[in-house]
C-alpha cells in the first residue's frame, strides 16, 4: 500500500539524511494488500506490550503479534473492496499507521487509509476518463474575519467562456474532519469524474468548504455559506445562481449543519441532502424544535429533500426521529435507509446516489 | 497550535462515536504557540519511558517530562519565525504529534509542523492579497502508463480568454516528500500570491508534480516531464510555450533531477534553480561524469542557472563539488550560498529569491 518500494539509494539517503537517523524505525511494508483482498498490517516497536488494530472493516480490534526483531504484525482475511479508516493502538495510545502516506484527514482522530480494489474499478476509483480540476482557494470570510480555504471541484472539460451556466454542490464534512475530507476520504472528485463520465450526473461544480467555527457558536457558518462562501463562489466561477441551481450536502456534524443552514436559506438551496446528521446542536434546537413550518410553501421550493442513515449508524435511532420529525410537519422527505454505521463508506455510497439524483429537472 | 479548541459538545460526540473512545488519549494542546515564540509541545503515555522532540529549531533532541497524570511536555525558548518540521521519539520509536492536524507531506519521515508567526507577516505567511488557485490535476503519464496528479498553481486574475500567455516553473520536492509538500510544507501558492501582490514577482504558473519513480529508475521521471507533463500543461493552461518561458527548480532529490531534467532539455527550460541538490545518481553519473559541453552554446541558451545550498547542509561539500564542475566547465553559474541546512526553511528562502529573478527579460 506503501506507493512505492524505497531503493536502496533513497534508503542510504534517508540513513545520511540527519544523524536521528539511529532512532528511526526499519522500512517496513503496511499495509500489504494482497491480491485476494486479504491485508498484512504492520507496526515496529522494540517496547510496546500491546499492540492492537482497530478498523472500519473489522467488527472489534485484533491484536497484533510481535516477531523477534519487534515487528509487530496480523493479516486480515479478505474485505470487501472499498476504502476504509483503520489505527493501531500501541499501550493504549491511538496512533495512525507510520509507514502508510494515506492518512484520513481529520483534527482529532489520528488514523490511516486503506483501500482494497475491486475486481471492476469502484465508483471512487482513479479511472482513464476526462478528470475535472479540484482548486485549493481562498476566500475573506467577513462573517468569521478570516481568510478560509475553500475546496472547489469543476468538472472535466468546464466551459470557460462563461456562456455555460453550472449547478453547485456544497458539500460540508464531518465534526472534526477538514475541508480536505471529502476529497482524501470521500474521492468526491473521483466519483463525479466517474458518474459524469457514464452520463449519470450533470456536470456540475462542488463546493467543499470548512465547517468548522471553535469556539464560535456553530450558527456562524451558517452565516459564512450564506453571506461569505456563496457570493465567493458566485463571483469567481460559473454558476447558476440561484436556489434551483444550488444543493447542499453534508455529513454528520456537517448534517446538521445541512439542515441548518437548508431551511433557513431557502431563498438559496432547492435540494436538501442530509447524511446521518447529528442534530443534538443548539443551532438544531433553536430552529426545529418549535417550528411551525408552511409546508406547503416548503415543499413548493425544494426539489429534493433526502436524510440517509445505515442501520448500524450509532445515530441511527436520532436520525430516525429527525425524518418522522420532518414528516410530522408535512414536509416532502425522501429517506434513504442503508446497511452500515457512521462512516465513510457509506459517505461515498450517499455522495454517489445524491450526485445520480439532483440537478435533473 | 491546534486550529480552534475543542467544544464540550464536540467532545461528547467524539466520546459518543466508537466503543473505542476508552482507548483513545486525553484531548490535550500541543504545541501551544505563545505570544513570545517560544513553543509547549505535549504528548500523552501512560507507559512510555522515554519520550525526546526532534525539531530543525533545535541543535539537538530535548526531553520530555512527564506529569502524573501522563501528559509529557517541555517549552522551549522563543524560536525564530519560520515555519518547522518537529517530530517525537517515543521509546525509540519517530512519530508526528498525535495532537497536531498539520502534518509534513511525506513519504517516509513522520513529522508534524509549526507556525511561529512575525511581528509582521513573513514571506509565506497567509496576507489580504489577491490569491491564485491551486489546482490537483491529472495527467496521463504514458512514459510511467499511470494516471498520476501534479499540483498546478495559477497567478492571481490569470487572463482566461487566452490572451495573455505565461510562463511556467516546474517545481520538484525532495526525496520521498508528494507532489503537495511544496505547497503544505514550502508554501508556494501564498510566496508567489505575497511576491506578486508585491510586485516583486511576475505573474506565473508553477507546476508541481510527483517525481518519484519506483521502482523504475529515476531517469523515467525526466521522460515524464519532458513527455507527458509538459504537453499537458502546455495544453490546458495559457503558457509560452518555448524555452524561455519555462524554468526548472527543485530540492534535493528533486534538486538533482533538476539538473538532469535541465541540462538534457535545453531546448525545453532556459532556467535551472537547484535546491541543495542530492547527485550520487547513475543519472547523474550518467550526464555528467564524462560530460564535454560547449559551453558557448549552452550560456547562449541559458538566461540563468542557480545552484543554492546552506553552509550547514549535509550536502554541502557535495554541492561545493558541483558548483565546481559546472564553472572548470565553463558553464554560466550563479550560486546562492546561505547560513542553514538542508531543510524546508531554507527551500521557503531559495523559491522566494527564485521567483524574484526569473522570467524577469
């Protein structure tokens, strides 16, 4: 999983590099994935007593086994072709995967990334087809008195001479992710190439901006996507300005934040899409726990409105009561109930069939 | 130095998340930055016996002191502002700090990273200047037959109708850094933003792609650049397509292959800025141990070639040698000798004076 074998040059190279040379562990291979999708996970500690993996794809940490040199090691029979969040916890510390580079993209929860192929190229798979362009952008966040990064995903072959008007996703990660998430986690922009590329999205612009405002109350990014991201976003590309042209999505903490900030900026969004959203805000409360909604008028602006959970979701049962919530109050909602917990695989599987559903009409 | 301190809600949620939150470390801060610059760092074992901080702002390792309720920390004295790789050594083993999102792109080293701001901005510091865009491309590398990614920086109001043609610096990382560590470790995108906002620098593309190639030898990389990377650009960004619009400059590793990317491509870069660079290649070998240039004919065709190098740097005495040989050759050099070693500081240094002399005539 490593992208490449290290030469043995570069090895000498990295033995000259500093004289800390002496403390750094050996060159070891982890993840091996293996070609019947079984993995060999590695870790290197002369002292550790207890090493132990804990991933997406397993149902409860193993432990590891330690060699005589102290490479600590255990494989895991075949899994199902995806990419997955995976950690060691070494003495009881939580650590990512030191000879892995794919690392999940996340302020608090220190993890690796491994990803095991399909027999077909997976929706989130690298494939030869027209690739569109991620930019890394900044914009002045006159809400929040900062300059943020913004991520933006055009699509492949964008018409630059702006007679071509494009809908826009924003797309908002989890509670601690970053705006990167999506992309190095979720491959959003990989999985747009890919559905484009068949004819089952339009073409069409993602916004991935960053969700998170500590220790400002949450309420202000409602106000930065609004009044900041929005005109930003408006501004500088190609856009169907508009609320039909415009959907929101987001996942988790960054569900919340779609249901916060859909239904109050209706003016701005047409589609609603709302992945296992963890509601259990202040902002949430504030909003819908006495709303007496025209769900007439509602239903007459939004194009789609869909709340997704998996069944294993450990807010399952939350969400739930959010989707009977919005039906009790007459508002047309399109639940999609899967297999699966709170994680990113299931985040593609939802970012995949919104990309399939909004922007046709 | 975390990006916002955590909110109690968020904590619970983090708490709520997996059945694994038992395992995971206390929330703690590190490193804490402080108004006067010197740093806290901390890291958190119950069990470890040892624990030392690496960092380029010290002359050698420090220890880390534990408190009893298993939080090791030490501050060190006020740093000069700059930006700086550091890394912990746990019981003998390197690892980045578990409590800081940023992180060093990189393949094999495992470090994270800290800001120590100015009084006043520095060169790479993030300012309220127009911003160019970062772009993440793909590109079909039929030499290396992948599809790989190379980071496209484009200047600030770049002319899209196609009008306006600029030129291009191909910009290559070390050893085993990514196509992203110019950019989240050297900083690219905000020096050249910062130089041109000043005036100081020309509006450019600067192109960053991915130059390491395993287990094939290097010498594909230079194919790749002058096949694949280059049409690629040339197709899909407004450039002068000749010579004198295109420069070459890399660190390292990369600073190597700079010189055999340029010194075999003459007609393709007609500048070459090389970074501290490592030669002990066959390539190198290859091109220049029995090397018998007309010199004439190669400074007619060079508007400039730098070799730069910190009189602390590893390499130094390597890249003395070098310098040496290109002027008993009679080739055209301007070489940058500074205080420092072989570190990103001073890469942050070498592009900032970089940018200022090229495509300047």
């Amino acid at each position: 999983m490593k992208r490449y074998q290290l030469h043995f040059f570069l090895l000498c190279f990295v033995l000259l590099f500093t004289n800390l040379a002496a403390q750094r562990p050996p060159a070891i291979s982890s993840p091996d994935v293996h070609s019947d999708g079984s993995v060999t996970f590695r870790y290197f500690s002369k002292t550790a007593s207890k090493i132990t993996l804990n991933g997406e794809f397993l149902t409860s940490s193993i432990d590891l086994v330690k060699d005589t040199s102290g490479i600590w090691s255990v494989t895991v029979p075949p899994v199902k072709p995806d990419i997955y969040p995976y950690s060691f916890t070494v003495d009881n510390v939580q650590t990512s995967d030191p000879n892995n580079t794919y690392l999940f993209a996340n302020e608090r929860f220190k993890r690796s990334i491994v990803e095991i192929p399909g027999k077909e190229p997976l929706i989130h798979s690298l494939q030869n087809v027209p690739h569109g362009k991620l930019h890394y952008r900044y914009y002045n966040s006159k809400t929040l008195n900062i300059h943020r990064q913004v991520l933006v995903y055009t699509p492949p072959n964008m018409d630059l001479s702006g007679k071509t008007k494009y809908p826009v996703l924003y797309l908002i990660h989890g509670g601690s992710d970053t705006e990167e998430t999506w992309t190095k986690v979720g491959k959003t922009n990989l999985i747009a190439d890919n559905l484009i590329a068949q004819g089952k999205s339009k073409s069409m612009i993602i916004v991935m901006p960053y969700g998170n405002v500590r220790p400002a109350p949450l309420a202000d990014f409602t106000k930065d996507v609004a009044l900041d991201i929005i005109p930003f976003i408006d501004q500088n590309y190609p856009t169907i300005n508009n609320a039909g042209g415009r959907a929101i999505a987001g996942f988790s903490v960054g569900g919340g934040q779609t249901l916060n900030i859909g239904f109050t900026n209706l003016d701005k969004f047409a589609t609603i899409c709302s992945y296992a959203p963890y509601t259990a805000t202040e902002e949430f409360k504030t909003h819908f726990s006495n709303w007496s909604p025209d769900a007439n008028q509602i239903n007459s602006k939004l194009k789609l409105f869909t709340i997704s959970v998996g069944t294993e979701d450990f807010l399952y049962e939350s969400v739930k009561n959010n989707i009977t919530m919005f039906k009790d109050k007459g508002i047309n909602i399109k639940p999609f109930i899967v297999d699966g917990g709170h994680t990113w695989m299931n985040c593609k599987l939802f970012l995949s069939t919104t990309l399939q559903e909004i922007f046709k009409n």
